[in-house]
C-alpha cells in the first residue's frame, strides 16, 4: 500500500499484489483465506488509524510528469487566500517554494519552464537562496540550486496529493 501513497488501492489488486508477493498458486481456497486474513489485518488496521478505507480515487499523480499539472480546486483556494484542501480533503500548508509553483502548474510548463520561473523570481526578490548564510550571486550555483530546490518540491506536492494525472 506504500508504494500505492497518496493514491489508494482497490481490494482485488491488493489481492492479487499479495498472492504474487506471497508466490501463492490461485486455488479459490488458498485465496479465499488468505483474503481473510488480509481482510483481518485491515480493520484492525483501520481501528489502529494506520490505513483508511476510501470508496473512490481521486486522480492523484503519485509521480512528477514532465509538465506537472496541481489540482485545480487547490490553485483557486491557493489564490483566493482560503486554506489549501488536497484531493485526499486533507489540509496541506506549502512551504515558499510550493507557494511559488501551485499556480504555475497547469500541465503547460516543463521542468526547464519551471527553473527558469523559480530563477526569475528570486531575481525579483520573492524569495532569497542562501549559501553559508549568504545571499547566493553566482547564477550557475543559483540554477544547481533551483534544479534541486525544484525538483524536491514538486515531489513534496506529489506526495501531497497536490498533482493531478
């Protein structure tokens, strides 16, 4: 189920994820029983708040496409100053750098696009990169910087259930 996160998984995948994990031939008893004890293993689980049982699946993108696309009820909460709600109806507070970029997602800009958006506005004044607790001057640091900074926050919005698929 971790490797589903954020999105979540329905029971005949995990079913059948678990049989090929456990190498289990697929006799309808053997997998009759074993569904009970993962079935088992669930609710007590759930009654533990580990997992969550969920009815439908939002379009959650678990992974950073070349033109990353956010949740659009998202970006309009983002930008009429309301609290940040993902897809998962969860409250979610962004860092400057998720702050800079929710509303420059709208799956029409690549990771380049994106660089030189972040550069633009540092040298704009948004925001400061520092470097030994110094403001950083060399443009080539600065991009290295940016193409790290930028591709840590788009995986925190991923993880977020901020980016749509």
């Amino acid at each position: 189920m971790s490797e589903q996160w954020p999105k979540a998984i329905d029971q005949p995948s995990m079913m059948r994820e678990v049989c090929d994990r456990l190498n289990m031939d697929s006799t309808t008893e053997r997998i009759c029983k074993a569904w009970q004890t993962v079935q088992g293993d669930l609710l007590h689980c759930y009654t533990l708040n580990i997992v969550e049982f969920h009815t439908w699946q939002a379009a959650i993108s678990q992974n950073v496409s070349a033109q990353p696309k956010a949740n659009p009820l998202s970006v309009y909460q983002f930008t009429n100053g309301q609290a940040i709600v993902n897809q998962r109806h969860e409250p979610v507070t962004l860092d400057v750098f998720g702050n800079e970029l929710l509303c420059t997602l709208d799956g029409s800009r690549d990771h380049a696009r994106l660089r030189e958006y972040l550069m633009k506005r540092m040298n704009d004044g948004a925001f400061i990169l520092r470097l030994d607790n110094q403001p950083m001057s060399d443009q080539n640091l600065a991009q290295e910087a940016l193409d790290q900074v930028l591709t840590q926050t788009l995986k925190k919005l991923a993880n977020a259930a901020l980016l749509v698929a």
